[in-house]
C-alpha cells in the first residue's frame, strides 16, 4: 500500500501526459500546414490581408457539457437556434450571436502583425495578398484531468501575387498545452462573451505571430 501511495503523484504525471497526446491527436488529426519559403528574387512593394478568412463549418470542442443550469438566457437561446444538441454547435451559435467571429479575430491579428513587422508596406490597395485559411478552432480541455477549457487554432497562410501565383506558404498552431491564455471555466464563457473572445484573441495573436516568423 505504501508503494502505490507513493507511486500516485506519478501515475498521475503520467495519466496527463497520456490525455494530453491523445487530446493534441484528437485536435490536429489529420491536418497539416504546408510550409513554402518565398523566393530570393521576390519583391514586395506592398500588401495586403485578404478580408475574406476561410472557415471550417464545424467547431471543435472538447471539455465538460452544458448543464441545465446554464440552458437559460444567452446560452439557451443558442441552444434553440442551433437546432442541434452538441456542445460544440451550442458554442458556435452563442458565440456568433454575442459578435465573437473568430475569422475577425484571426484577420485583425494577422494585419496588426504585418503592421508592426514593417518588413512589407501595408496597402489596402496592394495586388499581393496575405490569404488566411483557418483549419481548425474551438475550446479544449488541457489534459484528461481538467475541467477548464483553452482555445485551440491551426492556421494556414499564404501569400499570392496579382495573377494568383503563390509566392509563400506558412502556418502555426495553439494546441492545448502550452499556449498563450489561462484555462478558463465554461461557465466563465458562459456568463460573458468576453472571456471567449479573449482566448480566441491570444491564441491568433500567438498564430499570426509565429507565422509571420516564417517570412
């Protein structure tokens, strides 16, 4: 009994790493960036961010459920609007109609850091484009031992010319552990669209500006 009592902080560093591989599987699956560096002969006089982000029709969730408790005002409202069941639709809805639009987000991040690097003109007339393409996105619990969530988000970015031709390719993701916001509570979210913004925030902040590195 005493060795198993010693052994149980260990067993539980090992069943959070465990939970945290299969929960990082279970995020990124199958999906992949695609990495193409840009061209020495390349030149840019000035760019853009493409305004149109495209995104995945489905949210990814993974964490605890919504009890009834919280099947009242905002949130069930969304609910019924759904028209489904699954959390991850639930959330979907609540956050569109509370005005969280990751595609929004996303896009901002990536025009602020284009900005701030300064290494290419910002022109909202420019014939280069940063297109942005989000892959995946949602709430994750950390670890299998967790009941807070964290937001997660793969990107995938590219840069094109006037006549379509792809000059760069690059991509990041937040993944559940070790990204840029505190786990927060559901009913956090719940309770304020903010909080929920917030998270989306730091995580394409830390997209975009691990992406941009690639340049």
């Amino acid at each position: 009994m005493a060795n198993n009592l010693c052994m149980t902080p260990l067993v539980r560093v090992c069943a959070r790493l465990v939970t945290f591989f299969l929960v990082a599987i279970a995020v990124t699956g199958c999906i992949s960036t695609q990495k193409q560096s840009m061209a020495e002969d390349v030149v840019i006089s000035a760019i853009r961010v493409d305004p149109e982000v495209t995104v995945p029709d489905e949210m990814y969730y993974v964490g605890p459920g919504l009890g009834t408790g919280m099947m009242f005002g905002a949130i069930g409202a969304a609910a019924a609007s759904s028209g489904n069941e699954s959390e991850a639709d639930i959330l979907r809805q609540f956050a569109a109609d509370n005005g969280v639009d990751i595609s929004t987000i996303v896009r901002d991040a990536f025009e602020r850091g284009l900005r701030r690097e300064g290494r290419y003109p910002y022109d909202e007339d420019a014939t280069t484009v940063l297109s942005i393409e989000i892959l995946r996105y949602g709430l994750s619990i950390p670890h299998g031992l967790s009941r807070k969530l964290v937001p997660i988000l793969l990107i995938q970015a590219r840069i094109t010319d006037a006549a379509g031709t792809v000059l760069w390719q690059g991509g990041d993701n937040v993944l559940p552990l070790g990204g840029p916001a505190e786990s927060v509570k559901l009913d956090e979210i719940v309770a304020d669209p903010a909080v929920l913004e917030g998270l989306w925030r730091a995580a394409a902040d830390r997209t975009a500006e691990e992406t941009l590195k690639q340049l």
